[in-house]
C-alpha cells in the first residue's frame, strides 16, 4: 500500500472528493426535470438527443455502414494501419457471428431509414423500433456515460463505499460492498450504466467471475425513470408507488435467491485474467470501517491515471460500444422483435402459462401469457401488449414482472453477451426464466392482498 506524506495526502483527499462528488451529482442523484425523474447523465444525453433528434438516426446508419465496412476489411485484407493499433483491432477483427450482425445491422438500419425492403424488417415496430427509438438512447446515453464514468469509479468512491457496505452487500447478495453503486446507478439511471459499471469493474480486476455475473444479470434494474414510463404505457400511473415497490420487492428477493442457484452460483470466484485480482476487502485489525475506506479512497485517488489517459480510456470506451454495441442491438434486437410482433412463437410457448394464470386468479390469463415471455425480447414489449388488456390488476402483474424479468436480449442481454464477463445466452435464457418463476408469486401476492384488496 502506498505511503503518502501530509502534503500528498491533503492533495490525494481533494482527488478523492471532488471527482467523487461530481460523479455522485451526475450518476447517483435523482432529479426532476420536466416532470419526469432521471440523473445528471440522463439530462445530458436527453439534451442531446432531442437537440438532433432528426440526424441523429443517419448517423447511425453511416456509423453502421463504417463500421461494416472496416470489418469486412479487416477481417480480409489485414491492413497495417489497423493491425498494428491494438484498440481498432479489437474492435474490427472479429470472427463469422461479429461479421454477419454488423452486415445484418446495416441492412436493417438501411431498410428502416428508407423504408425499403421486406415490411416485416422495416416497419415502425421491428427495424423502426430499433433506429429510431434504442440506438439513439444507447449512443446517447453511453456518450457522456462512457466518458463520465471515471468520475465514478477511478478516485476511490467504490473503495469508500465497499468498505461500508460489504458486511451487508457479501452476507445478503454474496457480493462486495462496492457492487452498491452499480444498483444505484441503475435504479437512478438506466441498467445498462449499471452493466457499464460491471464491465469495467471487471475487466479492472474488481469483481470476480461470479460476482460480475451475479451484478450484471441480478443488480442492474430498470430505472425509476423507465418505470413511470412503462407504468404511463399500459395505464397504471396512477398507480405507480405501490408498482415500482412491488418491483423492489421481488428484484430484492431475487437478488438473494439467484446467486445461490446454478447457472450463478456456478461462476468461478476468480479474476479476470488478463489483469487478476486488484481487490483486498480484508479490513485490518483496529481499524473502523471508515478508517479502512478512507484509505483505500485514497491510495485509489493517488494512482489515479492521468485526465489525459482518463478521457482516452472513456473515448476508446465509447467508440467501442459504438462500433461493437450498436450493430448488434441492431440485428439481434430487430430479429427478437420481428419474433415478437410477426410470428406466433411467443403465443405458443406460453400456452402452458395460461392455466397457472388461471389457478393464480389473474384475470385474461390468455391475454397476458405471452407478456410473460416476451420481455426476453424487449423490457418495453409487455407493456405495449398488456396495454391492450382491461383488467388494472392483471396490468400490474405484467408491468412488475416485466421490470423484475431484467434479461432482455435488445439491450442488457447483448450488452452482457459482448463484454468479458462469463455469461452466454443460454444461460440468459436460464435466468430469465428463474427470475419470472421467482417474482411473479411475490407480484401476484402483493398485487391481490395489498394493492387490490
């Protein structure tokens, strides 16, 4: 550990908090603006995307013509202007599946902004769905997310906060204390800063195999923003305290169970490799909790990279969601939703959900079965199908599962699947299900005994 003389120490406290504070104001804090709530970020990024809300989905198709392009060059000429910079050929050097969803991206973001092509691919609710609405939320957000999240994570607030809080986060959820900022981040933001979060935790060596699983697919919850919103779609705003508690009720109660159970509890407690484990929550002998966080805030703030090597690590992260990211949500996420909205898949394979609807007393089971399995697609699609439904309770049975479900392959399922940490799709779909079989005895509880008693 790092010893600092007093100069160095006042010097170091100043980087811990100011950073950290500002970081706390923009990711952590909750405020309304307009009536809706979000964070410091989310106005940022809502401030962008509504000041060139018109251009923004052509930059998109000409960030996934470039980034197509680049690819298929790479992958077959192997120019050296690539090949010998270590960050582009990360991105650009990939294997068949990278080549094919960054093809299929841009055809789909071609077909949608032209409105050509087959109706199935280009229609307002598959491809239009996809490049109007979840691209530009996720290049926005991830924008001023990738380049801000320094402020976060680099000068010490998770040392501070997990020297706090592991003697309740490690007992209860089996993870370190500094996984809490990941679940703020998400409930005050949006879950896929709550997976950013993860991804760089991770790869930084300070989470374990298992715990970056656990916090990605356990911890990062829709936020409070996303909620109304959803509430607002399928006619229960009214009713949104009681909803949005009902949510907390049931992602709690998931959050202990799942890491206790395969495929999570599977997860080696190991460290990424390629930097091992950078972590030690052994808090010494005669030291207070605040004492021992203190001093890892400020050993952290101490060896803190330089602003300039801090902004090209946020650039390079930006660029990589960009490039990487977005291609996927954009075929993965228009083939999810062409399952959704143009076949019946969904329809049959919850059929055998309509009968233990029935026995739960949940009116128009038939009608809200397929809610039940279609978030796996999309967080937003039970809600725009349930919306449909006249019964308020079984509304808000659908909207409080869809919310506690979490894996959705659109945005948070692709987003996992891309990163570093250990978990594939199957085991997405696993976790989805658990968590639907989970929540929705707690939702349905809560929804008959408490908010419709």
């Amino acid at each position: 550990m790092t010893t600092l003389n007093k100069g160095e120490t006042k010097q170091s406290m100043w980087k811990f908090i100011i950073p950290s504070f500002i970081g706390i104001l923009l990711f952590l804090v909750p405020i309304k603006v307009n009536g809706e709530i979000t964070i410091g970020v989310g106005v940022l990024a809502s401030a962008l995307l509504n000041t060139f809300d018109a251009q923004i989905p052509l930059f998109i198709l000409i960030m996934l013509g470039f980034t197509m392009i680049f690819t298929c060059v790479t992958v077959l000429l192997k120019p050296k202007f690539i090949m010998d910079k270590p960050f582009f050929k990360s991105v650009f050097l990939v294997g068949p599946f990278g080549i094919i969803t960054r093809i299929l991206g841009f055809l789909v973001g071609f077909m949608a902004y032209f409105q050509v092509g087959p109706t199935f691919i280009s229609s307002g609710s598959t491809g239009g769905v996809v490049l109007y609405d979840l691209a530009p939320v996720l290049l926005t957000w991830f924008l001023f997310a990738g380049i801000l999240l320094p402020l976060l994570v680099e000068f010490g607030l998770m040392e501070f906060v997990g020297a706090f809080l592991q003697k309740v986060m490690r007992p209860i959820f089996t993870l370190p204390g500094r996984s809490s900022i990941d679940t703020m981040a998400s409930w005050m933001g949006a879950g896929t800063v709550g997976v950013l979060v993860t991804m760089k935790q991770y790869d930084q060596g300070y989470y374990t195999k298992r715990e970056a699983a656990v916090i990605a697919t356990t911890f990062s919850i829709a936020s409070v923003a996303f909620s109304l919103v959803v509430a607002q779609v399928i006619g229960i705003g009214h009713l949104f305290i009681p909803f949005y508690l009902t949510v907390c009720a049931g992602s709690i109660v998931a959050a202990i169970i799942m890491p206790r159970i395969p495929p999570l509890s599977r997860k080696a407690d190991t460290y990424h490799e390629a930097v091992g484990q950078q972590i030690d929550e052994t808090t010494p002998e005669g030291m207070s909790s605040f004492e021992w966080g203190w001093k890892q805030a400020i050993d952290k703030a101490n060896t803190s990279k330089s602003p300039k090597r801090l902004i090209q690590d946020g650039v390079e992260t930006v660029l990589d969601i960009w490039l990487g990211l977005i291609p996927l949500v954009m075929s993965l996420g228009a083939i999810a939703l062409i399952l959704a909205e143009f076949t019946p898949i969904f329809n049959i394979i919850s059929a055998p959900l309509v009968p233990l609807l029935e026995w739960m007393r949940i009116p128009e089971a038939t009608g809200a079965a397929p809610t039940m399995l279609v978030g796996f697609a999309d967080m937003f699609l039970p809600a725009v199908i349930g919306s449909g439904l006249e019964s308020e309770l079984t509304k808000f049975i659908v909207a409080s599962l869809s919310l506690t479900q979490l894996i959705y392959m659109s945005e948070i399922g692709i987003l996992i699947l891309r990163s570093n940490i250990p978990v594939n799709f199957w085991e997405l779909l696993i976790i989805f299900v658990q968590r639907t079989v989970i929540t929705l005895p707690i939702i349905v509880l809560i929804a008959h005994f408490i908010v419709f008693r």
